[in-house]
C-alpha cells in the first residue's frame, strides 16, 4: 500500500484524478456523472475509481450493481483531498 505522499503524487500527476477526487468531494456520484461534470469519458472516469479503490481513497457503496455504481471518498480520500494542490 502506497503511504499518503506517493497516494498525492499519484493524484497530483495527473489533472484528471484530481478531478476526479474533487467531484466526490461531500457527495456520491456515479462514473458516467463524474465524466459529465470533469469533460472526460466514463471509461476513463471508470478506471480512475478503480485505482483509487485499490489506495483506499473512494468505495463503492452498491457494488451489487452491474450500471449505475455510485461513489464516495473515504476518510483516505477526505484526507488526501485536503492536501490536493
């Protein structure tokens, strides 16, 4: 697992995971949503959320579901947010 300066690294390299992390901010979303808003597509939306599942900084809260997930940061993301640039 990648300590939390790598985890902003990672985020700050790119403009679309900062975005992406700002979107969720104090709010659920799903993927096709967060592209609407950002100017991005799902798939790339998609992706990102996947990465940022893995680093503990956004869950999916029905995951059951095939379309339609729906997003929200974790107290990782809250925390890794609070230090995006």
């Amino acid at each position: 697992m990648m300590d939390d300066e790598k985890k902003l690294a990672f985020i700050n390299n790119s403009p679309h995971r900062q975005n992406t992390l700002k979107a969720l901010q104090g709010t659920v979303k799903t993927p096709s949503n967060i592209g609407t808003e950002i100017g991005i597509k799902t798939a790339h939306v998609s992706k990102i959320l996947g990465d940022f599942k893995k680093l503990n900084l956004v869950e999916c809260i029905n995951e059951e579901y095939r379309k339609g997930r729906i997003y929200r940061l974790t107290e990782d993301g809250e925390e890794i947010l609070k230090k995006i640039k």
